[in-house]
C-alpha cells in the first residue's frame, strides 16, 4: 500500500505542534498534525490539578493568539487546556487525533518516510513536536520491591487529596517537586518530606515584585559570565542561604547550569517557607527504600505510606530516529538544533530548548522560524 503524501507532517498537538501548524496556515502552506493522544494539548491535560504557569501569560501566548484578558497573569492548567483547544480551533487545525508515529526516516529521493498506527506517510518536512517532557523518567531506587507503599511518577499525580492523612516521600526538588509538596501540605498530608539529591538554585518568582520570566528577558543580552554574578546576588537579597534547611546551591551559575544541562531553577511559590515553617521536612539522596520507607545517604531513615518520583521526564526521541538518532541528538538525547532545520535535510524539532526566558515563548518564537524556513524552501522548489 503507498504511503499518503503531504507537504509538511507534524507530530505532536501540543503547544509546539499547534504553533508550527498555526504559523503555517499563515504562510499559505498545507500541513497535517498527528497526535497519539486523543486530545491535543495531551500533557497539559495529565499534569496535576494545582500546577499553573510560571510565566506570565502575555510571553506565555502561541503566536497570533493572546490569551483571554480573563485570565490571571499565571494561567492555571485547566485554563492552558481550553486555550490550546481555542487555538486548534481558531486555526482550523484539526489535528489527526490517536495517531502514533512509530519510526522516521530519510527518502532515498529526498523528504521523509514515516511509520505511523494509522499508516505510512510520505513527506517533504517533518517537524517533530512531542514534547519536552515525553517520557517520564523512573528512576530505579535501591531495594524498590520491598516497598509496600505506593509509588507514582508525578506523571500520574493528580491531587494531594488522596494523600490526606499520609506520610509521603517527594524524590526532586524541580518546579514539579516543590510544587506537588506544597500541594500535599495544603491537602492535609500527614507528613510530607522532600528528597534533594544534589544542589539546587532557588529563585523567587516574583523577586521584589517583578515576575522572574521578566528579568531574564531584560538580561538577556547580557554575557552569561556577568549575568551570574548578577543573579547570585539577587537570590542572596531574595531568598538567602538556604543550606541549614538542606537546600545547597550549586557552585555553577543558574544561567550556565541551565545551559549545559537544561536544569532550570526552582521557582518558589511557597515551597521554602514550608520547608522553614517544618511542614516539609528535606531529606538527602534515598540510599534504599525498605518495606516501610527509606534510608538516607546521610544515615537518617524515614517511613512513608507514599512516593511520589518528581523525576523528570526524557524526550524519547531516539526510538523514533532509529539509526539517524545520532546524527541530530545530543547526550541528553535532545535535539542539537531545536527551532531551525536539523542536520538531516527537512527535519525539524520545535520546543526542546528550555531557557529562562521561558519555554512557551521559546516555542512560539521557534514556530515562526520553522515556519518561514518551510514556507520559502517550498516556494524555491
């Protein structure tokens, strides 16, 4: 059976995805989106109940389309969620919906052959968008099958409501980390501790009133060897030397950190003063868990009814890529050029660069250039 054609084939409907289409529907070009999903904005839909931007939401917009005045200047989820399927809709996206792209590869004649659930598919670009956070990372803890508790990927937290009255164990301490531990706090958890494995840069996200996004984008043009020291002396004002409560920053600047490994900065919105007040309790790396909890590196132990893994997730990208995977990922497995054509002639990866400017108006900004690199290779033809 031969495959179906099309210009341009975009796999993933989530904010990446729809901005591409969006801004190729501007361009006068054709595209079709697939999503495994049954939804678009699939990742926004799964993520817990209480997680809200932490940017705001005027650089927070997909391009040609602000969010509603209505909303608060941090969007929460459900809102993100109606404004994404606002936007397919304002676009006339229509996404094909339960699609799954199960392999790519280059034409020998040029473009790209894509193996799909639904069927073969023949394209000039392919414009991979599946996301940042595609594969929850599950991280193998020492004496795991002991544990009687339960253990969950943040992936599958939807509230701290059914943890009332529970001892949990929060592993990482990143945005969703701290986030999901306020949230076990507010919803009566018995006790709820949090495992720090390493040092960790914490920035308020409003520093004295102005939302941290904005700072960035202000400092932007500034060399990366200034801005840190700049940076540094702003949480010193800010927040303070956080080490007596387990909270070691690292030596590294926040900037060249987020650089070389993409690890963006806690940004506090209640989690220290928990962790000050008690209420949250800060633990070392888990050594091993035992049937009724862990022992930590640095000796102590602890029980706990639950464990909730705030352990990131992985692109997944190099299943897809087969053997060309090497040729355009990195070590982390991310894409070395995301928002610009990639080694491989006529593929492009869109919303893999996570700076502190913020990753949504990343996206948009990459969407119009991928778009406008396709729309003039496929006039030139």
């Amino acid at each position: 059976m031969s495959a179906t054609a099309t210009e341009t084939l975009i796999v993933g409907a989530g904010p990446a995805g729809l901005a591409v289409g969006a801004c190729l529907r501007r361009a006068g070009r054709a595209c079709t989106i697939v999503e495994r999903a049954n939804a678009v904005g699939a990742a926004w839909r799964g993520h817990y109940e209480r997680l809200r931007l932490h940017t705001v939401k005027r650089h927070s917009a997909l391009p040609f389309r602000p969010f509603p005045v209505e909303d608060p200047q941090y969007v929460p989820r459900a809102r993100v969620v109606d404004y994404l399927e606002d936007y397919a809709h304002a676009f006339e996206l229509a996404p094909e919906l339960g699609v799954e792209v199960t392999h790519v590869a280059p034409r020998p004649d040029g473009g790209w052959h894509v193996d799909t659930s639904a069927g073969a598919r023949d394209c000039r670009f392919l414009v991979i968008a599946t996301g940042y956070n595609h594969t929850p990372h599950r991280p193998e803890l020492p004496g795991r099958e002991r544990f009687a508790g339960t253990i969950l990927h943040s992936a599958d937290y939807k509230s701290g409501a059914s943890f009332a009255g529970k001892r949990v164990l929060v592993v990482g301490v990143g945005n969703t980390g701290g986030e999901i531990a306020i949230d076990l706090v507010e919803r009566g958890a018995a006790a709820v501790e949090l495992c720090v494995r390493g040092p960790v840069h914490v920035v308020l996200r409003d520093p004295f009133g102005m939302p941290a996004q904005l700072l960035g984008l202000a400092t932007a043009w500034i060399p990366v060897a200034a801005r840190d020291p700049m940076f540094r002396l702003l949480v010193k004002m800010t927040v303070g030397d956080l080490s007596q409560w387990g909270l070691r920053a690292p030596d590294e600047g926040i900037v060249a950190q987020l650089e070389r490994t993409g690890r963006i900065p806690l940004l506090d919105v209640g989690t220290v003063a928990l962790v000050k007040s008690g209420k949250i309790v800060v633990r070392p790396d888990v050594r091993e868990l035992t049937a009724r909890g862990a022992h930590f590196a640095d000796g102590t132990a602890g029980d706990y009814d639950a464990i909730v893994l705030a352990t990131g997730y992985r692109p997944g990208l190099a299943p897809l890529l087969g053997e060309r995977a090497a040729d355009v990922l990195d070590e982390r497995g991310l894409p070395r050029d995301s928002g610009r054509e990639s080694a491989l002639p006529g593929l492009f990866f869109v919303g893999y660069y996570a700076p502190i400017t913020g990753m949504l108006r990343e996206i948009a900004r990459e969407a119009r250039r991928v778009a406008s690199a396709i729309a003039r290779a496929a006039k030139s033809r």
